[in-house]
C-alpha cells in the first residue's frame, strides 16, 4: 500500500468505504485532518524523530521548537554532558521556587518555552531527540505517512463512517486502527533494543 498524493489517498478512502465520490473532496479533506491529528496525537516512530538544539536564553528559557511533540531525550551540552529528567512546570517551580540560575537537572515545557531546574544559564545549549509533528498531508505526502499509510488509513476510514451515517463499522475501523498504531510503536520499540545483549547472572 502506497499513496503518491493526496488525490490517490482519497481514492483509496472511498474505495473502502465503497461511496465513490459522494463524499465531497472538501469533506473527505476535513475527514482526513481530523484522523491526521489523531495520529500525531498518538504515534511515535523514528522517522518523527528530530535532533534538538536549544540555546537557554538571558531569562533562562530555551525556545521550543515549533514543530514539537515530545521530548525522547535531552542533556546539557556541557563537560561532563548532564543528562535531563522530564518533570511537570509545578515540580519545577516547587522545588525551584526561586529560579536561581545554576546546575541544570530538570525541565519541563511552560508555553512556547522549555524551563529548568535549577534556572537555565544563558549560553548553555539543551540538546537530545524529539518527535516532530510530521508536515501536514495537504501539503505533501510526508516520510511518516509514506512508511505507516495503513495507520492513516484506518484512522480516515473510522472517522468517515459516522460523516457518512454508518456509526456501526465505526468500531470496525477503529479497532484496525488500534491494532496497526499499536504495531507501528512497538516495532520502532523494538527496533530500539535490537542487538542488546541481556545480561546474565549466576546462581
């Protein structure tokens, strides 16, 4: 299964769903965002990966980046290179409550903003992996779709049913959504730890 365009992805939906072109283009967009969104809301794969860079700010901010996620892993850019641990914005403020700027252990995103405990030093550089939203499919198709279109797929097809006033193959579409995200993940999981040797003890 593999989709060039838009257009041919379209074709596709309506096929399944065997209505030919009684959904409106401009309809079968609005179908096809919404179930876009609900698979960045829920996927996480590698080809949404994306190095992070972000410098920390006079503030003791670090910007961001627009197209963010969620963060798989992060460190100060320093010697010795200090590792990051994800915290919520009220831990951070509750165990930082005055923002001195010093040794960073922690962050947290506040807004458009990452923050840290202690305060970010000016200069310093967070650095890591994040997952990207992946570029909206109205524009092109993108390398995330091209290597999972069953997932965008199913997550079309169980939003169109109810548009179209069969609420009861709704599940049906649904649970092959489930099944196939839940695939995706775990395989990009695995793939993770594969070569890992286990380790072993006597006795």
């Amino acid at each position: 299964m593999s989709f060039t365009d838009l257009a041919a992805f379209r074709l596709t939906i309506t096929t399944h769903l065997d209505v030919g072109s009684q959904i409106a283009d401009s309809k079968l967009d609005d179908m096809i965002k919404i179930a876009e969104n609900k698979v960045t809301k829920n996927l996480r794969v590698r080809e949404m990966e994306t190095a992070l860079a972000a410098t920390i700010n006079s503030s003791g901010y670090a910007a961001v980046p627009t197209d963010y996620l969620e963060a798989k892993n992060a460190y100060i850019n320093s010697t010795p290179v200090r590792k990051l641990e994800r915290k919520t914005v009220e831990w951070i403020y509750d165990n930082f409550p005055t923002r001195t700027a010093g040794v960073e252990r922690y962050f947290a995103r506040e807004g458009s903003n990452f923050i840290f405990g202690e305060a970010g030093s000016e200069g310093r550089v967070m650095k890591g992996i994040y997952y990207a939203k992946p570029t909206a499919m109205a524009s092109t198709i993108n390398a995330v779709f091209s290597s999972y279109p069953e997932v965008y797929l199913f997550a079309a097809l169980s939003e169109c049913e109810p548009f179209i006033g069969r609420d009861a193959r709704t599940q049906l579409w649904e649970a092959k959504y489930q099944q196939t995200l839940d695939n995706a993940n775990s395989q990009d999981r695995d793939e993770g730890f594969s070569g890992s040797t286990l380790a072993t003890t006597n006795g």
